[in-house]
C-alpha cells in the first residue's frame, strides 16, 4: 500500500513520468481527433472521384483535374502568404487571432488583382485551346476565393488545437463536394460547363458553413504596422507553396500540353488514386509541424529522422500497393471509366511515398522558420521536375512506360530535396 507525500503524492511515483504519459496520451488523442478528419475526408473524396470520374468523359475530367490543380496552386497567391502568418499565432498566439484575421482578409483583397492576371496568364499558356475561359475562371474562383478561405479555418482551428472542429469541417466539405458531384452523375447534361457550376456552388456553401459555425470567436483588430513586418516571410512562404504545388502538378499540366486531354484524363485518374494515399500522411505532418514550432530540436537525431522518414514511406507503399491488388481483382470496382486506368496503377508503387517524403521535408523548414531555403529548394525542385518531364513525353512512351518512369523522376526529386533538407536543418531554426 503506497503513503502520500505532505502534497498528495504517492511515493514511488515520479511526477515527471506521469507527465510525460499523460502527454503521450494527449498527443494519441489529438492524432486520433484529426486523422478521423483525414479517414472521413479519405472515404468520402472516394466517393467524390468515382461519381466525377465516371460521369465526365476521360478528356473533360483531365482538363478538369488540371484546371483544379492549378486552382490549388494559384490559391497560394490569396493573401500573399499572410495564411502563414495567421497559422503561426493560432498555434503560438491565439490571443492576436482577431489582428490577423483582420490582417489576412485585407491582404485578400489586396491580392486579388494578381490573383486574376495569374489565372489569366494560366489560361493562356495551358488551356486556351482545349478549354473555355468562363469554365476555367470558373474552377479557379472555387479554388482561390472560396476553397482556400475555408482552408484557412481548418489551419486555424488546428493552429489552436481544436482538432475535432478541423476534422468535422474537412469531412463537411468533401460530403458537399461529393453530393454536387452525385447529384450531377443523375443529371441529363455531363458537361464540364455544368459540373464547373455545381463545383462553385459545393465550395460556395463550405465557406459558408465554415466561416458562420466554425472560426473561432474574436474581434477584428487592423494592425497595418504588425503586417508589414510580417509580410517578407508571408511572400516566402506564398513564393514557396506556388512553387511545391507547381512541382507537385506541374506532371499533369505537362500532360495535358504535350498530350492532349484523353492522356490527361487517364494520367489524371492514376495521380489522384496516388494523391488519396497522402491523406492520412499530411494529418501526422500538421502535427509534427506544430511540435517542431515549439520544440526546433525534436529532430536532433538522424536515426528519429531516419524512422519518420521509412514510416512515410512505408505507409505510403502499402496504401497504394493494397489498391492495386484489389482493383487487379476487381477492375471495374470504381467505374468504367476508372478502369481503364487502374491496371497502370500498380506500375506507380514506389510515387506516392516519394511524393509524400518531399512534401513531408517542405514542412520541415516551414516548422522551423527557414522560409527562404524552402522556397529555393521548391523552386529547384519545380525546375527539376520539369525538365525531366519533358524528357519523358517527348519520347513518345506508352503509357504503361511514361508511369514507370515516374518513379526514377520522384526518386531524383527525393534525393535532392533531402539533400538541401537536411543540409539546410544543420543551421540554427528561426523564431517565430
């Protein structure tokens, strides 16, 4: 039978033992509030993929998919970056949420300018001939003015903490995405112009929802003088995730301009079954962002690197290794079109570990304020990226061929970004 201390205590017990488990057990907690975010976001972007994929022809939903990428990508210019800078109080400061809350809806508008001339550029240079500019803008404004809002208050609410908050309103998004996306299946009409409209009005109503039911209560406050001092590192950071989206997408914009929407379609399908194996990826990566902020030298250790390093990995290559075995088996499971695709599926095993270890080394600079070296390692890898791309499609590879190779491009991309990553680490993590 164990005695108290005069505070309480039982002896033999170690305080500090039982606060660190109790640590442990709030870090379990919180991974298990936001993955079920990401599991419910995973089932139902399924859901979403296969009700688009099937009722848009192969070339529609290739330009599509592009045309919604690029979206992703040029939402970076929204703000200028100051979504950072918000992210960074709600997780440090949450007190001077309203300040930049007030701070990151001014540089909206002020960025918005850019934001059309971009698109307008985007337009121009990939899609002028095969889709039309009301259909494109269109895709674009969901992804930029409406998407990218309700983004920021998932950041927030997992800035400050509120995981199951961030997880419910993820999963609500992605169940109107995919409802626009049924409801659109059963319609007489299965054209790009229509699904653009429904697609528009999805993210229209999650801004909504977002905005009124989820951000966290607080009074607006302009600091103009505040901004300005943080405006250098939100431009970095908005430079660099334009730059990571375009290494990230830049294999379907490619496509699509050297080999024309059906090629896009199919090459478009393949990436996003890849891309939903990142889902639960990103989840541990926000979290290990959040504690890289507060505690720099969490990753001192090569042989903890090393592990976090093989588990993206590992976990990744399964995800996508246990869908190619059942879609093997069942071919038409996820609809006629889709299938066409899958058997290629199998040949791009080793891309999304590869793809997602260079997204998860990004985030450690981001965690460790090195804003500037992430953006110039984005742009290397952008620029990297492209050129051997376009050394793959200009030899006029089968298919089959062209996703093999892929995985010699992401592995090249993987050893440069660790190299610059771990190189750039040995320096000392900046403040916030």
């Amino acid at each position: 039978m164990s005695s108290l201390t005069p505070s309480g205590e039982k002896v033999g017990q170690d305080p500090s033992l039982r606060a660190r488990l109790r640590g442990r057990v709030g870090i379990v907690r919180d991974y298990a509030s936001a993955i079920s975010g990401s599991a419910g976001r995973l089932v139902f972007s399924l859901i979403y993929f296969v009700a688009l994929a099937n009722t848009l022809s192969i070339a529609d939903f290739g330009l599509f998919a592009t045309a919604s990428a690029t979206g992703v990508m040029l939402s970076r210019i929204l703000a200028f970056g100051y979504i950072t800078a918000l992210y960074r109080m709600a997780t440090v400061r949450p007190a001077l949420i309203g300040v930049f809350t007030a701070g990151f809806i001014l540089m909206a508008v002020a960025s918005l300018p850019v934001l059309g001339l971009a698109s307008l550029g985007a337009h121009a240079i990939f899609f002028g001939s095969d889709m039309a500019l009301p259909v494109f803008l269109t895709v674009i404004a969901a992804e930029t003015l409406l998407w990218r809002p309700v983004e920021a208050v998932v950041i927030v609410n997992n800035g400050m903490g509120r995981f199951g908050r961030a997880a419910v309103l993820v999963i609500l998004g992605t169940v109107l995405r995919a409802a626009a996306a049924g409801i659109f299946m059963f319609l007489p009409v299965g054209d790009l112009s229509t699904w653009s409209l429904f697609y528009l009005a999805a993210n229209a109503v999650s801004l909504l929802i977002a905005a009124f039911f989820f951000y966290p209560p607080c009074r607006l406050r302009l600091k103009p003088r505040v901004y300005l001092r943080r405006l250098p590192d939100s431009l970095y950071v908005a430079g660099a995730e334009i730059l990571f989206y375009l290494q990230m997408e830049m294999d379907k914009l490619l496509v699509l301009v050297l080999g024309g929407p059906h090629l896009a379609g199919i090459y478009a399908i393949i990436m996003r079954l890849v891309d939903l194996t990142a889902i639960p990826i990103r989840t541990f990566t926000m979290m290990l962002v959040q504690r890289l902020m507060r505690t720099p030298e969490l990753l001192a250790r090569t042989m903890r690197r090393i592990g976090l390093e093989a588990a993206v990995f590992a976990v990744s290559t399964l995800a996508l290794a246990a869908l190619a075995v059942i879609l093997h088996f069942f071919p038409t499971l996820l609809g006629r079109n889709v299938s066409e695709a899958s058997p290629l599926l199998g040949l791009a095993l080793f891309v999304p570990g590869l793809r997602n270890l260079v997204e998860y080394q990004a985030e450690l600079l981001f965690a460790r304020g090195q804003t500037l070296l992430r953006a110039i390692n984005l742009a290397f890898l952008a620029g990297l990226k492209a050129v051997l791309l376009a050394l793959l499609l200009v030899q006029s590879l089968e298919v089959g061929q062209l996703v093999l190779w892929l995985n010699a491009v992401f592995a090249a991309l993987y050893l440069a970004s660790m190299l610059f990553t771990y190189s750039a680490m040995r320096l000392p993590a900046k403040s916030i």
